[in-house]
C-alpha cells in the first residue's frame, strides 16, 4: 500500500480497524454521553478512511506520513463536531473535513506565496469545476465557472478566476528534464533552455529557427501555441475559443511541443 510501505506513522496500516455504520452509531451515541473511550474508539477505526483520501494527493510529491497526520487531524475534528441529531453518514460528514484539512495544509504550504483571497478563490473555482465536469460531462469554460460561483455568492470576473486558477499551478524546477537520450546519457533541462538574449545574432538565429519550426505544425497546433505562449492565454480560454476540450489542448499543446524541440535538437 502506497509504494509498498505497509507502515505510516508507525501504524501498520494492514492491520487497522474498519467500523461497522451500526458501531459507529453506537461509539457516536456514546461520546455524546462523554464517554472519551468511544472518541478514541472513532478515530482509530475510520484511520482507514484518512488513508483513502490523502491517495488522491499522492501525487504532489508530499510525504505520505505528512498527508496522514493532517488527514487525522480533520478526523478528529469530524469526530468532535459530528451531530448525531441528523440524518447523515459519519463518512459522509467526515470525508469533506479531512479533504478541506489536507487541501489548506497543501495550500499554506505551496513554496510560492499566493494571497489567502486568491487561494479560496481558486479552490472555490476548483469545486465549482469538478461540479460541473460531473454534472455536464464535459470540461466546463471559465464563464460558467463564473456562473456556478455566483451562485453560491462568490461574484468573480473571469480575469480573477483565471489569473487565481494559474497562481496555485505547481512551479516547476529550472533542473526538470525536457529531453533526454537514454543511449546517450545525454538529458537537457530547462535551466539548459534560458539563453542570453543581449546576443543579437544568437537571437535572430532562434527566432528563424522558431519561426521554422511554428511554420511545420498544423493549423490548429500553430495557433494553441500562439495562444498559448505569444497571448499568455490559459488552456481552458484557448479550449473555449477554439470549441474542444480543455484536455485536448492539453494533447495538441504537448504534441506540438514535443515536434517543435525536435527541430531544435
């Protein structure tokens, strides 16, 4: 389990309890009475829950054991402020708190310091997307995500919704490889890409080296690259512009990139 480690925070994650809805009903029913026994009770026998969530986030390159505690934390929060008065699930009320406890460690903790205001406007954005991905089967614009926003009373100009959706985009390192040859050992980061451009001559050769390889791409791979890198336009404003998908610009934009550094190499 997760990269083979059996063991997170010194528990031994294959031998962790899961809870029946009937005993959590009754261990509820008694933390209510203040039964403190019960509330430990609660806690180590929804840990299996903890540990499904924080493998959505698995892939941020977060230690596992990090995520894990900051997903208990909102359990016990779950745990403690659970109305046992209402009809619902423990799970169903617990699940949103651990998410929304790992999300603000994630956010609090991004190596680039984005405003608070424009963090909750991007989570606030990256629900109303998810929403309506599931409701309409599709990738929606930034204008409906505008409209979904608004109605919850989140009033957002599409500029604020772009610009806060591009500010939580995880940075890349300047020694992240962009090529490499395995029979050559030979790899190129983008530290190898940044150039001097005070060299006229230099300048003028990659420009017609660019120009070249823009002139080979397809129509449409020619323009989702001038949208792209020459207007500063996000993938989805491009995907609405041009009328497909934003995961299809995603393809069309690698793939031309990935044809274009082949001219230069």
């Amino acid at each position: 389990m997760y990269y083979n480690k059996v063991e997170i925070c010194g528990i031994n994650t294959s031998k962790l309890r899961t809870l029946s809805d009937e005993e959590k009903k009754e261990l509820l029913d008694r933390l209510k009475n203040g039964d403190m026994a019960a509330r430990r009770e609660l806690i180590d026998g929804n840990l299996r829950l903890v540990l499904s969530i924080i493998q959505r986030f698995s892939n941020r390159g977060e230690n596992l054991d990090d995520l894990f505690q900051v997903g208990c934390i909102g359990l016990i929060k779950a745990v403690d402020n659970f109305n046992t008065d209402l009809d619902v699930k423990f799970s169903t009320y617990a699940v949103p708190m651990i998410i929304g406890e790992v999300r603000r460690y994630l956010r609090d903790n991004n190596s680039i310091r984005v405003s608070r205001s424009m963090r909750d406007i991007a989570y606030k954005a990256l629900q109303a997307r998810d929403f309506l991905a599931k409701a309409n089967a599709n990738e929606p614009s930034i204008d409906e995500i505008a409209a979904r926003l608004a109605q919850t009373g989140e009033n957002h100009s599409r500029e604020e919704i772009a610009q806060a959706l591009e500010a939580i985009i995880e940075p890349i390192s300047l020694f992240e490889p962009v090529y490499s040859d395995s029979s050559s050992s030979d790899t190129v980061y983008i530290m190898d890409q940044i150039s001097d451009l005070s060299c006229c001559d230099e300048a003028l050769l990659e420009d017609i080296s660019l120009s070249e390889a823009l002139r080979k791409l397809g129509e449409r791979e020619r323009r989702i690259i001038d949208m792209r890198f020459f207007k500063g336009k996000t993938q989805t404003e491009i995907a609405e512009e041009i009328g497909i998908s934003q995961a299809q610009v995603s393809r069309l934009e690698k793939n031309a990139l990935e044809r274009m550094k082949k001219q230069f190499i």
